[in-house]
C-alpha cells in the first residue's frame, strides 16, 4: 500500500466517521430532549389510574402518615403527593413544568381520574398524580401487583396490620404476590447509542478501505506504467481494464494511446535512418566507384565525370525529397503545414499543366496520358499551398507512368462530389501496371516502401507517394488505392472544395 492509498484511506474514513458522528450525535440529542419531554408526562395508563385511587383511598382513610406508608412500600408506581405549598410528601423534587402539568389538568372541566386532589382524615390535601417514566412503560405487568402489595402490607384503611386471633404475639404474615423472576439486564441508553455509533464506524473503515483502493490501484498502475516507459518499455498496460468505466481508466488508456503513438514515431525513425543510410550508401559506393576508376584510368576521365555528375544529382534529389517529407510531417504534428501562404488553386489547371509535363517524359516511351473530368470539376477551387499540392498530383501521375508498360496509358479522371456535408473533388490515377499485392495497399505510402513486382524494375527512393499522402492530408483531404479490374493500380485522391461565398 502506498502513500496515495492511506491518503484516501484516512481522508474517506475521517469524512465518514465525522458524518457518523455528527447525524448520530443530533438523533442522540433528539431523543435526548424527547425523553426529558416525555419524563414531564403525567402517566394516563389504566395502572397509573388504580395506583392514583388506591393512594387517594389511603389518604381519606388513614391520613397523611398512612399515605407516605403506601408511598414508601410502592417499587415502581412513584405516586407524587404534593401539598398547597408545592412540597412532596416523601420529600422528593418535583419539576415545575411537571407540577404545572397536573394543576392544569385538576383545572379543566372534564375529570382526569390519574390526577386527583384529595384530603386525609388529618386535614391535609394533596396533588396526587404520577409522572410518566420509562421503567413503568416497560413493567406495566407489574405494576398492580404493586399497588395491591402496598395496600394490602398498611392493613385495612391504611393502618397498619393487628394481631389476628388464634396467633398471640405474633404478628399475621403478610400475603405477598408472586413479583416472578426479576427481570433481565436491559439495554441502557448508551449503549444502544454505541453500539450503532461502533457499526458505523466499522462500516466506514470498510467503505474507506474499499474506496480508497480503488482509486489508488489505476493511479498505482499508471506510476508503474510511467516507470516502465521511462526505460523504455512502451508496451500496453491498460487494455485490459476495460471493465472500469470511470476516469482513471480513461487516462490509462490514454496513455496507452500515447505510448503506442511514440513507440510507431520511434519504429519509424528507426526505420526512417535504416532506410535513408541503404538508399545513400548506393550511389555513395558508386560515387567512390568512379572515383577509382578516374584514378586508375585517367582515359575514362570523362565517362567518370559523367557517373559522379548523375550520382550526385541522386543524392540530391534524395536529400531533397527527404527535407520536404520531414517539413511534412513535422508541420502535421504541429496542426498542418498548408496554412501559411494558402490561396485559392484552380485545381483542373493545376492537373492539366501537371499532365502535361509528364506527357513529354512519358513519351519516350509511348505511355499515353488521358484527362477526363465533369463540367462541375473545371471550376473547382481549393484552399492551400500551389505548389505542395502540384508536388503531391505530380508524385502520384509521375509513379502511374514508371509502372505502366511501354505503349500504355494512364487515365486521369476529376469529378465533384457532395455528400451533404463537405464537397469534395475526386482525383483518380489509372494505371496498367503490375499492381501490388492487397495487403500493400496501406503501406504503399509510407516512405521507402516498395512493392515485390517493382522492387528491382523501377528507379526511386519509394517517397513519392509518401509525400502526397502528407501533402494531401495537410489540406484536409484523403488518399488511397485500390486495385482495377485487369491489372493496374488506381490512386484516388479526394480534396475539399472551397464553397462559393
């Protein structure tokens, strides 16, 4: 377990116990003032209403002396007689509210039989009634057999018991009713007010456990991963967590995401200078080739020459096409490298000067080139660089006529079309090639990539179409091939058009 872990674990569990605490503190306090609201009752149950008469009878008949004898042999009827000058006749305390209480009830003009002003045959008057309480709610039971047990222990009219006939000296025994067994421990008040307050904090310690794992455990996992990518082990660790729906899991994947990215980017600078030192050291050995030979043949100076010349102008197209690709790429990672210096480009003019360019290459080897286009792709405008985007159409028409056969032709057709969404213009490169397989459909575009049937048959460094995948993914736009019926290969291009207005 980690820090972060016993953060959230002591962060939840003092939320909850506080909670705890406070929601029970204020039911405690609740009942609290209900009980001491309830204790100032005056007590309306039928026992109540025949222990207020027995001790009422008491007093009529033997006065106040017999009335504290009843009041003292009572165990749980605690009867309050109280005189004129608001003091109990057994001396205990009385609350004002409590005695209030009872005047206001002797008051009203209906009678209340569990309050009740009588006067002994002393001549003295007393406020008899009994106050509500808790014990005597829960020893109802036993209440009558306490009444009668008092009254019959002061004897008949609330003297005290003679000696009887038959038993001289001897006093009588006393007839006692069955109490039964006593009754058993209760549950006292705080405990039933612990026990819950223990529950919740058990319940809180569980919860805050369970939570605070949970939040640790991604964030764990994450450290790891990061740990991990730091030596640079860039291998998923979050797709499996596809059961979490929430926003840790999220990042994880994100940073799956991100790792997958970086480790494609680092395959492919890998890849990148694997490719660019073979396709350098070629025309390198040529170029050294021919230096050689200038020095072991100075006859063949010119021939020679002429070899270094054309390796050196490789080189520099190489050289070249690789800066341009690397402004591409870097410009698409910062959001697009068409938008400075963009203009409207007459697209259908841009084709036809492309074109023809390369009939006049093309014709060396009798490769045909014919364009063909809708009335609605004549007048189509698109926002960007001219001459990126004449770079990327030229790559593509320029790769159509190196693959087609000799006496070929390659089609280049344009039309406009409009999904309800973004108008788009169709570019399409037709060739007779020999194609390439299905599965390399993709990866033609990717740089230095070279299809098996034209690995060895074609000059070029395979940028071309990376370049124009770049290019036109920079606009905005989309590239792909696709394979024709009869042989060849078709490269559409699809280019947003701008809208009038």
């Amino acid at each position: 377990m980690g820090r972060l872990f016993w953060k959230f674990f002591l962060c939840i569990m003092l939320a909850q116990v506080t909670a705890t605490i406070g929601i029970g503190g204020t039911f405690w306090l609740k009942n609290r003032a209900a009980l001491q609201e309830r204790a100032l009752d005056i007590d309306t149950s039928p026992p109540a209403q025949m222990a207020i008469e027995a001790a009422s009878a008491t007093l009529e008949a033997g006065g106040s002396g017999a009335l504290l004898q009843f009041l003292s042999k009572m165990e749980r009827l605690r009867v309050f007689a109280v005189d004129a000058q608001g003091h109990e006749l057994m001396g205990r305390n009385v609350h004002p509210a409590m005695l209030l209480k009872a005047r206001t009830l002797l008051a009203q003009p209906q009678s209340h039989p569990v309050v009740r002003e009588a006067g002994g045959s002393d001549g003295k008057r007393y406020l008899l009634f009994l106050p509500s309480s808790e014990r005597f709610r829960n020893a109802e039971a036993g209440a009558a057999r306490d009444t009668l047990n008092a009254v019959t222990m002061s004897g008949p009219r609330g003297m005290p018991p003679g000696p009887r006939s038959g038993a001289a000296g001897a006093a009588p025994p006393r007839p006692q009713f069955e109490r039964g067994p006593p009754p058993g421990p209760r549950l006292d008040s705080p405990y039933r007010t612990f026990i819950p307050l223990a529950a919740a904090i058990a319940a809180s310690l569980l919860f805050a456990f369970l939570l605070a794992w949970y939040f640790a455990r991604p964030i764990r996992d994450l450290r790891q991963a990061f740990e991990a990518a730091s030596h640079g082990d860039l291998a998923p660790r979050f797709h499996a967590s596809s059961k979490r729906g929430d926003e840790l899991t999220d990042l994880g994947r994100d940073f799956d995401r991100m790792t997958g990215r970086l480790r494609h980017l680092m395959d492919s600078q890998t890849r990148l200078l694997h490719d660019v030192s073979h396709e350098l050291r070629s025309p390198l050995a040529r170029l050294q080739a021919a230096i050689g030979l200038a020095h072991q043949q100075p006859e063949k100076m010119a021939a020679s020459m002429q070899r270094i010349e054309r390796e050196s102008e490789r080189m520099d197209k190489l050289i070249g096409e690789l800066l341009t690709l690397s402004r591409l790429e870097a410009g698409a990672v910062q959001g697009g490298a068409a938008q400075p210096h963009s203009e409207d480009v007459a697209i259908a003019d841009l084709v036809h000067d492309i074109v023809a360019d390369a009939r006049y290459e093309a014709g060396a080897r009798q490769v045909a080139i014919a364009v063909a286009g809708d009335a609605a792709s004549a007048d189509a405008m698109v926002t960007g660089q001219p001459e990126l985007l004449a770079r990327a159409v030229e790559n593509v028409v320029r790769n159509a006529v190196k693959h087609s056969p000799d006496g070929g032709t390659v089609d280049v057709a344009m039309s406009r079309q409009d999904d309800g969404r973004q108008a788009m213009l169709r570019i399409a490169v037709l060739d007779r090639g020999p194609g390439v397989a299905t599965a390399d459909l993709a990866s033609i575009f990717e740089p230095f990539f070279r299809a098996s049937p034209t690995r060895h048959s074609t000059d070029g460094h395979g940028l071309g179409l990376a370049i124009a995948r770049h290019v036109i993914g920079a606009h905005g736009g989309r590239i792909g091939a696709s394979l024709r019926d009869g042989g060849g290969l078709c490269v559409e291009m699809l280019l947003p058009v701008k809208t009038p207005g």
